[in-house]
C-alpha cells in the first residue's frame, strides 16, 4: 500500500474534489489506481472514489493523460495578499434598519390601518 509521501500528488490529502479533478487527469492508470487503493484504505471517500473510478475507467477506454496548465492556480499555492479586502474606505456607511417596514414602505402605526 502506498505512502502518502510517495502518491503521485504529494497534497493529496488536501485536494478539494474540484482539485481532484482536475489534477487526476495528467496521472497515468497506474498513478489512479495507486490513489483509489490509498483513498479506499483510508478516508474512503464516495465522491472522490467515483472521481477516481471514472477517470480509471476513462483510462482504460483509451483515454490519454493530459499535461494540464501548469500555471494554473492550485489549491496549495497561497496568494501574496492576505486579510479581508475590506476596509473603512470600502465599507459601506453604517444603516440601521427601520424599526419596522422597509426603507421604501414604511409601516404604519396599528391606528392608521383602515
């Protein structure tokens, strides 16, 4: 059974699915099949054994992998910026909300009701 050190993704375990997905696709069968062995004896996954199923099965009917982007943003890489992108200057004023009603309906007092 294979390490998660020598997998053919070495951040396999932190792949999201769309990830997955994606990267799977240059693996060769052998790669997928060492993953769907790993993933069966460890978190056992649903969606990702039928991702990597079907890619296997996609394999096995002739299909080639392919190189991917490689500069494609992965999940693994972090941009520069850090922290929210809000700030005082983007924020918008602050707004109580009308005691009842909406701003452009107001409510009426239960006297007014006719």
């Amino acid at each position: 059974m294979a390490e998660r050190s020598t997998l053919p993704l070495p951040d396999y375990d932190h792949l999201p699915l769309g990830g997955l997905e994606g990267r799977v696709r240059a693996l060769t069968a052998e790669e997928v099949e060492e993953l769907l062995v790993y993933e069966r004896a460890h978190a056992d996954r649903l969606a990702v054994t039928q991702v990597l199923t079907a890619r296997l099965d996609q394999l096995h009917a002739g299909a080639e992998p392919t190189s991917g982007d490689p500069g494609g943003v992965r999940p693994e890489q972090h941009s520069s910026s850090s922290g929210s992108p809000v700030s005082p200057t983007t924020s918008p004023q602050p707004m109580s909300p009308p005691p009842h009603g909406t701003p452009d309906q107001r409510g009426k007092p239960k006297g007014d009701r006719t």
